[in-house]
C-alpha cells in the first residue's frame, strides 16, 4: 500500500512529538522551580517596603509587618504564636510571608483572598497593630514625605488605604525565594543534592506528603482537616475554616503551609506546637497520612526539607520619611 509524502511527514511528527510528551511526562515532577517574577511595580515596591517596616501604622507606634514577619528570620518571628499590642499573645503561628503570592489564599483560614486584602488585616486587628484604617491614612497624609511617594506612584495627594495595601502587597510579591539546592536538582543538577536527600524526596513522594505539598510553594493551595488518620488536640483557641464558613465539617481545616525555607520557620503547625522539623515529620505522619516513620525514614525527610531554602531577598532597608510635629498619635497603651 502507497502511503502519501505529506502522511508519512505528518506521522513522523505526531510520533516524536508523542514519545517526547511520554518523556517528559515519565521525568515531570510535581514540584517546579520557584520562578522570580517579572511584572512588579518597581516604585510601588518600593513605597510598599516603606510601609512594610513602618511601626508608625500601628497604635503603639513599636509594630510593624516585619516584627511578626521578619524577613532576616524567613518571614516569619520564630514563635509559638505572635504578640501584639500592648504584649497580647495570639492564638496563632504567623505564617511566612516569604513566596505568599503563591498561597490562593491568606491567612491559615483562607478569610484574605488576595495579598492585598490581607495587608489591611493586622493594621486594624486590636491584637496585633491595633490601628484604625482611617487614622493610618490620617498618620501617613501628615508626613510629608510619604504625601510625595504616594503622589509619584499613584497620581493623588490623598492616601487611602486600598492604596496602602496595594502598595504592601507589591512589595510583597517581590519575597520569592528561589534557586534553592532541590530547585537545582530540579532543573538538571543531580550532583546537587546527596542520596540521604534524594531518599527523603523519593519517601516525600512515596508516602504521600506530595499530596498536599506540591507545586511551586509546596503547600498554599488548598485547604486539609488537622488530624485525618488520628485526632489532633490543641490548645490553641484557632479552629481553622469554620471560623470563615460556619460549616462543622470546616472545623480544623487550615491552609496547607508552603514548606519553602521550612529549615527557617519554626515552630510549626498553626499552633506552633512543633518546635523541630523531626517532631513536624513525625506528627504528620502518624496523624495524616497513619505512618510511623523510622527514625533514619524521619531523618531523610528532615534532610530533603532542609534543601528547600532558597535565596532570602535582598535589599536596603528603607529610610522611612520623618514624621512631624502634627501627626496624629493615639496613646501608645490605651
């Protein structure tokens, strides 16, 4: 049978284009690089990273995003649960803010849809900055210096706080960590990464704590019930998702966290009950997936955690305009 030129061609193609996708497809991996973005705003950034480090839009005049988020200690402050004004302990671990523009949502019960919303959350909040949105608008329209930068970046002398936030939130999706060692490994370097690492990864796999932590933020993606396989007791007052739906069935289901730079962000869980990453392990196992792992198990995974930590930004600390003698302050401790 004569088979035309153009057929044959065209079979040809499909065929090599088809074990070409069965390859990729065979060595594709549900973890991807962590990518830098290109579509910031560079001046807003920029305004944004004043206000981020600006305690001046707290009430205490003492807090800022950075001190429950600090970006020299991966996001985040290191303890159990954050405080407030006026020394108020939270009922929750407060999340990196590192790679959050990855996250579909914010806050551990997903009541922020976007970073931007989010941002104006803590201002207001009476246990952490403690603020009003209208005095912090007030605070900022009497400084000179920001009046000017909120001018350049957005064409107006009023400040508002949908600007604010808009403005934090940039700055914000500048906190990508990227190029960490397993992110090399991904993209070809298999030198990179040594066989207790490379174990850990593949029983990261195996046993099933890819199905949640997968994608670009390993985590971030989706919302899972704390204590599938045995009940989880905690002491903290945070029921998760419920507190946003209403609906029983949401009762304990947090945001899965992003484990990007999880060496630098413990303790762990939202109650930050975990204090070690071998503890963390082990909890996950026995109470989501119904695995006890071994101890070298524990340490592998431990070790193929530790190989997510990518680069921490860098950049200047911003100086911060001075304010005046007529900015408005409410009293630091009422």
């Amino acid at each position: 049978m004569n088979v035309p030129r153009d057929v044959v061609s065209f079979l040809c193609v499909a065929s090599v284009a088809l074990l070409g996708a069965v390859a990729h497809a065979a060595t594709d991996e549900p973890i991807k690089p962590i990518t830098t973005p290109t579509d910031i705003h560079q001046k807003k950034a920029e305004l944004g990273k004043k206000l981020f480090f600006d305690p001046r839009l707290s009430k205490s005049g003492f807090i800022s995003c950075n001190s429950c988020h600090n970006l020299s200690m991966g996001g985040s402050d290191n303890l159990k649960t954050s405080i407030g004004h006026n020394w108020q302990k939270g009922p929750i671990n407060a999340p990196t803010v590192l790679n959050s523009s990855l996250n579909f949502v914010q806050f551990w019960d997903g009541r922020a849809e976007t970073l931007k919303d989010q941002a104006g959350g803590p201002i207001a909040n009476p246990g952490e900055m403690a603020f009003t949105h209208d005095l912090a608008e007030k605070v900022l329209e009497s400084i000179p210096g920001y009046v000017a930068d909120f001018q350049a970046v957005y064409g107006k002398d009023q400040i508002d706080i949908d600007h604010i936030t808009d403005a934090i939130a940039e700055f914000e999706k500048t906190l990508v960590t990227p190029n960490s060692r397993f992110d090399q490994w991904l993209k070809g370097d298999k030198k990179v990464l040594n066989k207790e690492e490379v174990a850990g990864y593949t029983l990261f796999k195996n046993s099933g704590c890819i199905s949640c932590h997968y994608g670009e933020a390993m985590g971030g993606t989706s919302f899972q019930k704390m204590g599938i396989m045995e009940e989880y007791n905690s002491k903290s007052s945070a029921e998760g998702r419920v507190a946003v739906t209403g609906k029983d069935e949401d009762r304990f289901a947090f945001k899965v966290p992003t484990l990007r730079n999880v060496e630098l962000t413990y303790p762990y869980f939202h109650d930050g009950e975990a204090e070690t990453l071998t503890e963390a392990v082990d909890v996950m196992g026995r109470l989501q997936l119904g695995t006890t792992f071994t101890a070298e198990q524990n340490a592998q995974i431990v070790a193929f955690l530790k190989t997510l930590t990518g680069d921490q930004p860098t950049f200047t600390l911003p100086i911060l305009p001075p304010s005046t003698d007529n900015t408005p302050r409410p009293k630091p401790f009422e």
